[in-house]
C-alpha cells in the first residue's frame, strides 16, 4: 500500500516547521512590528531585508537534496518579505537569497536564483494591491505561496538544462514543495494576523484604562501640578492599571507616591535618583530596571522596575510620572505604552490649565488696565465735585467722600474676582451717588431686586460697567437726562440682570472690533462692554452672557444671563 503523502512531503514539512517557529520569535521584534502597522522606516525596512534573507537562506540549508537539485522552502521567507513589507524589501530579500542559491551551484542554480527574485517581487505586488484596501488575508498568502511555487517549476524547466532531467525533478518535488510551502506561509500569515489582533486589542484596552484616567483626574490638574493634584493623579492611576506603586515628581521634589513604598518614598523628598535627573535634562522616557537604578536606599523595598516619563509644557520638562513594578512581576511593552500615554494625557492636561491661568491673568488684567483708564477721569470729577459741596454743604460733601472711597475700594479688591449680588449693587450705588451730586436731577437711577437673589454670587464688576456706560454714553449727552434701570430676577434656572436706559441709544455694535475713526470715550466704552462678555463666556459658556439692544434716540437695554447654582463650578473654573 502506497502512503498517503510522498516521503518528500513529510520531510519538506518538517523543515517547514523551523520556518515557522522562526516566524513566531520574528513577531517580537520591534522593526518587524513596525513592518506590520505600514511605519517602517528606511532602517528597519532594511533589517527586515536581512531577517527575511537570513530566513530564505536557513530554509534553503533545510532543504533536502535531490537529483543535483534541492527541495527546499526558501520560499516562505523570500515571499513574506514582499507580502509584508513591499516589492523593494521582497526583491531584496529575493536578490541576496537567490545569490545565496546561485553560489551553491547545481543544473537549477540559474533558475532557482532567478525564481527567487521574482517570487519576492510577485509577492511585493501583492501586497501593493491590496494594502489600500485590506490586509494581506491567510488565503491570499496562500494563494500567492501556491503560484509562487509553481512560478519557480516553470522557470525550472525554462532555464535548466538537461530538460529532460529538469522535468523529472519538476514531476517529483513540484506538488511537495507546492503543498507544503504555500501552506507554511498561510500559516506565517495567520500567526501576523494573531499579532496583529492582540496588539489591537491591548490597544483598545490601553485606550480604555488612559481615557478613563483622563475622564477622572481631568479636574484635579486645573490648578497646575500641586501636590494635591499630583496625589489624585496618582490615587486614580494605581486603582486603573496593574503597576505596584505610582509617583509624580515636580522638578525639584516628589509631589505624590502611592502603593508600594509609600512609607519610604515620602512626599516633599528633594529628587535624589539619577534616572528621574535624566529624564528632567534629556526629557525622554526611560527604563530603570534594577533597584539600584530606581535608586532606593531601603533594604525592605521591594520595588524592582520602574518606567520614567518626562511631563511636558511649553516651557519644557515640568515634571516626571512613575510607574513601578515590583519582584513578582515584570514591565512589559503594555506597561511601556500606557505610561507613555499617560504621560502624554497629563502633559496635555498641565498645557491646558497654564492656558487657562494665562487666560484668567489677562481677562483681570484687561479689566483692571481698563480701570486704570477711566477711573482718573471719573477721580477728578468726582473731586472737582466734593470741592464744590465743602464750602456750602460740608456733610453732603463728607458724605460723597465716603463714597468715593467706598467705589475706588471695591474697585480693587473685586476686581475680576467673585462677589455677591447685593455687593456689586452696593459698589453701583457707589458710583451713581457721585454721579448724581454732579449732574444733580438730571440722573435717576432705579433698582428693583427680586427677593431671594441678594446672595447670590457673580463676577466681580460685572453691572457697574454697564451702569457707567448708560450714563456716559446715553443719558448725559441728551439735555435732559434721563433714568437708568436695574433689575435681578429668577427666570427659571437662571439669573437674569437687566441695565435699562433711556437714553440716546447706540448706532455702532459696541462688540465690533475697533477702528481708528472710534472717538475715544467710545472705545474705552466699547472695551468695557467687551471684557464683561469676555469674562462671562469664558466663566460660564453658552448659553449665557450679555444681549444688548439698542436704538438710535429710543435708549439701549443690556441683558446679563447667569446660571443659578453655577457658582462653585464658576469658581473652580475662572480664579481672580
């Protein structure tokens, strides 16, 4: 009874198996992962070449001889190569393996070498084909393995002479070396596809841990990196990932460490380890994998790893984060990204709060420049006003004193800060009681607060801008004067605040962008009603701000809409 499979067979498969196991340690080189995820770079395409021609060379010395000839499966690794990596790094790989054959000698040297070149060429194309659309599948490795194959037995029996014997080798190795070849390299490519899956799923599962490290630490890093931040940083990593112990370092000491260690690794220590220097100076992640390197002095430590991060701004390294293992386990490539996506999280997080301080450091700085220019202004009317009152009504003129002092008070210490309500009607009334000494009848001023409403907290400085500008800007200019307006309400979940006048009205958005035509009472005017908006869409977000609405000789009506219960989440977002 005949066997089942030609002897060649079973001795090709064999063979073929070393390929294999090959294949598999292949998958943990960090060029060939590279190869994988279609970012190679020239280097690393060019190690491939190598690794790849080294495997065709070891399946050819696997071969088993054969009429002067050899039955070999230096095809699997020449036709990886181009299925994996592209026409350039097959034809390489095929070029220094088919040289490789040639110089064995033997009546299929020519034709071996050759077929060599263009199965990693074939297999180049392949790959070209397809990668826009998909990744190379088992099958079509299959497929490709199996025209390679018999590719090779057709230029066998082109170049090689005599023909009679190269068709006799054709007739014996071809279905052996076909069958056995082209299912080696299907099974190449499943063991790529497994890789390929369990990085996408460590991935995936990287990408959960970080994103729900972000969604809970996002409020902690606001105020910068302090040491309470750093310590809820911290808290919140340990209990995501499966480290041993976590540590955040500013550029001179360590802000937190929790987990193991923490009864040495005490916070407030000046930074004493070389590697966490390093990485501040150099501001690139490294590996510290011994005890010596993590630089601990206690005997009884058990931390025995760590992965060191730089966290970065702007203005360079600004910190570290730490990730430990200890003795019973290992830093792995899943440990080595998530660290780095942690850092880059946090790095992020630490840009966006100096943005936010830098905004909040403007707008109060905005606010108070703006100030600085109306208020010698308002000062020197306003003493112009009191000399007039000291001769004739001495306590009226006392009396406007300590409003003023009053308005300039609250002036510098709310500015840009949190107030309630009823101080900034308190500060209004400041300011309209010096106005009306000045212009007498002509100035009415009514307010009218719903109860309830009074303690309510709101920017600070943000009705008596409005206030000034309706009297300067609407009632004074008209002969008569006129009246200004104000009122706080509750409208449903929100505060309203309204500044009427009636006034002269507005022909210009007071929003526009300033133009050199603009008279200078206007801009400063302008500016005001700007910064106040400003600071509430930066404090609050839309919905709410200020609406006005304005109409030449009709008076103009400024709306202010505010959340109420808003204020501690105003507060731990806009700080004077």
């Amino acid at each position: 009874m005949e066997p089942l499979f030609h002897p060649l067979t079973i001795s090709l498969a064999e063979r073929a198996a070393l390929l294999v196991v090959a294949a598999l340690l292949l998958t943990r080189v960090k060029a060939f992962r590279s190869i994988l995820h279609h970012r190679a770079t020239l280097k690393e395409k060019l190690i491939m070449v190598l690794i790849f021609s080294g495997i065709s060379i070891y399946g050819t010395y696997l071969g088993i001889p054969y009429q002067d000839a050899i039955a070999n499966s230096r095809v699997i690794g020449t036709v990886m190569s181009g299925l994996l990596a592209g026409p350039w790094v097959g034809a390489f790989t095929g070029v220094i393996a088919g040289i490789h054959r040639y110089s064995l000698g033997g009546f299929t040297a020519l034709s071996c070498a050759v077929s060599t070149v263009t199965e990693g060429v074939l297999a180049g194309l392949v790959y070209h084909a397809l990668r826009k659309k998909r990744d190379v599948t088992w099958q079509a490795a299959l497929v490709v393995g199996f025209i390679a194959e018999w590719m090779q037995m057709g230029i066998i029996l082109l170049f090689s002479r005599p023909f009679d014997q190269a068709l006799d080798l054709v007739k014996t190795i071809s279905i052996p070396m076909s069958l056995v070849n082209s299912l080696g390299i299907a099974i190449f490519m499943i063991i790529v596809g497994l890789v390929r899956t369990e990085e996408d799923r460590i991935g995936a599962l990287q990408a959960q841990r970080t994103l729900r490290v972000a969604d809970r630490t996002l409020s902690f890093l606001r105020e910068g990196l302090t040491t309470e931040a750093a310590g809820s940083v911290a808290e919140e990593i340990l209990r995501t990932t499966n480290v041993a112990a976590v540590a955040i370092c500013d550029t001179k000491k360590v802000l937190a460490h929790v987990g193991i260690g923490s009864s040495h690794h005490l916070p407030g220590r000046e930074i004493i380890t070389n590697a966490t220097r390093e990485v501040l100076e150099k501001q690139e992640v490294k590996i510290a994998q011994t005890k010596e390197e993590i630089g601990c002095t206690e005997k009884n430590c058990t931390l025995r790893s760590a992965i060191i991060v730089p966290l970065l701004t702007k203005r360079g390294a600004v910190g570290v984060l730490k990730l430990y293992q200890d003795r019973t386990r290992k830093l792995s490539a899943v440990d080595l990204e998530l660290v780095r996506g942690l850092g880059a999280l946090i790095s992020t997080q630490l840009q966006i709060a100096e943005l936010e301080k830098q905004s909040r450091l403007l707008a109060t700085a905005e606010i108070k420049a703006l100030h600085a220019q109306i208020n010698p202004h308002f000062l020197f009317n306003a003493l112009n006003t009191i000399v007039s009152f000291i001769r004739f009504r001495p306590e009226k003129a006392r009396e406007l004193l300590i409003y003023l002092s009053d308005y300039f008070r609250r002036n510098l210490h709310d500015s840009g800060g949190f107030v309630t309500l009823a101080q900034e009607i308190e500060h209004i009334e400041a300011y309209v009681a010096i106005e009306r000494a000045r212009f007498d009848e002509k100035l009415k001023v009514h307010v009218e607060i719903e109860s309830g409403v009074e303690q309510t907290i709101v920017p600070g400085l943000v009705l008596q801008p409005l206030v000034e500008n309706a009297i300067k800007h609407g009632l004074l200019p008209k002969r008569e004067g006129g009246s200004v307006s104000i009122r706080a309400r509750r409208v449903q979940n929100s505060l309203e605040l309204t500044v009427a006048d009636d006034g002269i009205g507005m022909e210009r958005d007071p929003f526009a962008p300033l133009t050199q035509t603009r008279e200078r009472a206007d801009r400063l005017s302008g500016i005001g009603l700007a910064n106040v908006k400003g600071r509430l869409h930066s404090i609050y977000g839309p919905p709410y701000g200020i609406a006005i609405q304005s109409e030449k000789g009709n008076g103009t009506i400024c709306t202010i809409t505010l959340p109420l219960g808003g204020e501690s989440v105003a507060q731990s977002v806009y700080r004077g």
